[in-house]
C-alpha cells in the first residue's frame, strides 16, 4: 500500500510511541519537589601552613586578604563556591520552600557538629547596589592593550612535552579573542539561584563555623512554617566535611617540581594548576591532559562530569598521589627585574549525593512529585607557593613514598570541551578578560 510523505510523517511519532511503549520505555512524569535544600561543604588550606580558623578580629581582617565573605565577614553564604580558607571549613545552606517562599526555617543538626542543637535559616539581605561601577556589558574606554603572551603547558611530567607551550599572542590579539584565550572547560553550575524566595545560613543571625572536630554525620530535620513534617534525612562519611589536602612540594622553579599528597577520603578525582608571571608573559600550567587555561574547573562538580572527565584525562584518577611540573617553565625569564613565585591551587572533588522523599516510584508510569529534595556536595583545595619545599604543617601523614611514579597521560579526547566567554575566576563571577590582563601585564 502506497502511503504519501505527508501521511507517513505524520504517522512516524505515532509508531516511534507506540514502539517505546512496547519495549516499556515510558519517560517518567517528574516534578519538581515542593521543598529544596542545597548543602554545600568546602575545606581549604595553605599548604604548610596551620588551619586559620581565628574568630573575629584578626580572623574577619585576613579573610578579606585570604577568601573571606563579603566585606570581610568571617563567614558568609556563598564563600563555600570559591577557595577560601578562612574559615577553614565552610557549611553553606540555601533552602527553597515553594509552600511558604523566603519564611524563615531551621536546621536542627546532630550533636557531632558542634554548632547548636539548629541552625537559623534566614532570606537574604537586600544590598544595595555598589555606585560608580560599569552597567553590565558596557565596554570600558580605559583599558590598555596587554602586552606579552600567555603560555600554557599541560599534563604531569618532569620534562616539557613535544608541542608545548600553546602560545597566545595577546600583543597581536584584539580584544574579542582574549575571551576565546580563557575559554575551556567549565563546572556545570548546579547550585541554588539565590533569590528573595530562598533562606540561607550563615547568616547574619549567626555566622557560627563549624570546628575542627565538628562532624555532619547523624540527623539533620528542616523546620519552619509550611515546611513538610517528613524532612529529615541523615548523611554518612560520604556526604561529611572533607579533610584538609595533605599536599608537600619539593624543587626548585628551575626545576621539576614534585607534587605529593596523600589520598583524600571520599575524593572522587584530583585537579591541580599553577600560574605565574615572567617579564610580560604570564605562564599557566594543569594537570590535565587538555591545552586549555583550566581556570574553570574550580567549583563543585557532578558525579557524572567527575567520571566523564576522568576517563578524558582532564581529572588525575582517586588513586593519583604524585604528579611533577616540567622542568624549568616558571623560572624567571632572562633579565627579569623581579622573580614571581608560581601559586599552585589543587582541588579534591568528593561525590554529590541526593536525597528526596517519597522515593521514586519503580512504576514508570507513576508521577513522581517528591515532598522535599537534598542535594549535598563536598570539596576540597589547598594552595601552595612553588618553589619552596613545604608540607601540611607538622604531620607526615602526607608524606607519599619517592617510588610512586608520576602519573603520565595520554592526551583527551575533546568530547564534552565546553566553551564559554570570559573568565570565570571564581564560580558565579564572570569577569572581563581584558580587565584582568591589564591587572597582570599592566606596564
């Protein structure tokens, strides 16, 4: 029987259907939960150096130098999304309530936190907007045009690889290609979009941070007017605060430098990238096996991108414990006035765990709709000076064995390279290339 195009693709849909339908592949009805809570836990340090967890006066002075919140609070909501590392561990909550929006609600905690029997959820202060700055998008008529070249090296190994540095000529760029030159890989962003209808801590009620010895493990139950009864739930090991990097550097900038750490519990995957300045170039240097600049993978990351972009070779493997510099692509450049020690930043990404409740139904024919969701997401980073031998304060622990090997990868594929404009030095913050540039190359 001859059936004419139109007919057939308009019967193409119906017969897609009904072959899903009877292979049982039915796409379950899912909605959004009526209550959501995202928990957020961030440990930093600075290699070699004790944990600065100083309560107000000098402690709320240096976290403005070192990672601090705004205007220099000790702790405020969102510094868990950057390096911070002061306080040194950061518990940051933001929860959504779709029943009754922006109500104040609490947290009630276990005893191991040490931080109160509850923690006060509270909507977000309204601040003014800062007077004096650029709308966004405007193109500022001040800037300069940089001078010197950006030089990126890649992957773990005591010699520079063949093909390397990738070399981008700012002098000779236009400012249109200094966002392509910071493009690369970036975090999905899968946090909360703070708004008037969300309650967070810390907040200005309290800004209590969580102490050495403070643990997330037990009970946690939300509380708070048209919050569901039902939200509790209890986190493991898995979804606790990370311990601190152990992270030691040996080698000298004309060197190989060696990098060792010991294994973080619970880490997923391992990140590290170095920069510096020499004369008028600036030099960048990853871990991975990808010739980008690396500058947005300082976030939380989604179990599936973790796995994702370790089998790329963009994350060093759990069991990773050791990785080098090449040889001598720091050192001072000839007839440098200044030598500029490199800062090395490192990332242990640990797992992203959900929780919700009732749980999804088997039946894919049923419509999920969940009371309340949990979304809990831990990291950890230290940063180091390279260059000068250094370890995790007194311990040993960190300490790995001369005999493990530097790991060595072959190059990535470019499957799932994301490509963005800008900078994004810290997640959420998207900053002007040629901004930055004329900050580093200003002369």
């Amino acid at each position: 029987m001859h059936i004419d195009l139109p007919l057939r693709r308009r019967a193409l849909p119906l017969l897609v259907a009904g072959a899903l339908a009877a292979a049982g592949l039915h796409a379950q009805t899912v909605k959004p939960p009526k209550a959501q809570l995202w928990l957020d836990l961030s440990t930093g340090t600075m290699a070699g150096m004790p944990e600065m967890d100083m309560p107000g006066g000098m402690g709320g002075a240096l976290a403005g130098m070192m990672g601090g919140g705004r205007g220099g609070a000790p702790n405020s909501y969102g510094m868990a999304r950057g390096m911070n590392v002061m306080p040194p561990r950061v518990v940051d909550i933001a929860f959504y309530n779709s029943l009754k929006p922006g109500a104040e609600a609490a947290q009630a905690i276990p005893p191991g936190m040490r931080m109160g029997e509850s923690l006060p959820l509270l909507p977000p202060r309204r601040e003014a907007a800062p007077r004096g700055e650029r709308e966004p998008g405007e193109v500022p008529q001040d800037i300069e045009r940089p001078k010197g070249r950006i030089l990126i090296y890649w992957g773990c190994g005591e010699t520079v690889r063949p093909g390397q540095p990738r070399v981008i000529d700012l002098a000779r760029g236009n400012p249109a290609d200094f966002g392509t030159a910071f493009a690369g890989r970036h975090a999905p962003d899968r946090g909360a979009r703070i708004g008037p209808s969300h309650v967070l801590y810390p907040n200005e009620r309290n800004t209590v941070v969580l102490p050495r010895d403070g643990s997330l493990v037990g009970e946690h139950q939300v509380r708070g007017e048209g919050v569901p009864a039902s939200m509790k739930f209890t986190l493991g090991q898995a979804q606790n605060v990370m311990p601190p990097i152990q992270l030691q550097t040996q080698g000298t900038v004309q060197d190989s430098m060696t990098l060792s750490w010991a294994p973080v519990p619970h880490a997923r995957a391992y990140y590290l990238h170095a920069m510096s300045s020499t004369g008028n170039d600036m030099v960048m240097w990853s871990s991975a096996e990808t010739p980008d600049t690396g500058m947005g993978l300082f976030d939380y990351l989604p179990n599936r991108t973790i796995e994702q972009w370790t089998r790329e070779r963009v994350l060093l493997r759990p069991d990773v414990t050791r990785c080098a510099v090449p040889k001598g692509i720091f050192a001072p450049a000839a007839g440098a006035r200044e030598e500029s020690t490199p800062m090395l930043r490192m990332m242990a990404y640990g797992g992203e765990s959900n929780f919700a409740h009732p749980p999804r139904p088997a039946d894919p024919k049923a419509v999920w709709e969940p009371e309340w969701a949990v979304r809990v997401r831990v990291k950890a980073h230290t940063m180091a000076m390279l260059g000068q031998e250094q370890g995790q304060g007194d311990s040993s622990a960190g300490r790995v064995p001369s005999q493990q090997r530097t790991e060595e990868q072959p190059p990535a594929t470019a499957a799932g390279q994301q490509q963005e404009q800008g900078v994004q030095v810290f997640p959420g913050v998207q900053v002007n290339p040629g901004t930055i540039l004329r900050g580093i190359f200003g002369r």
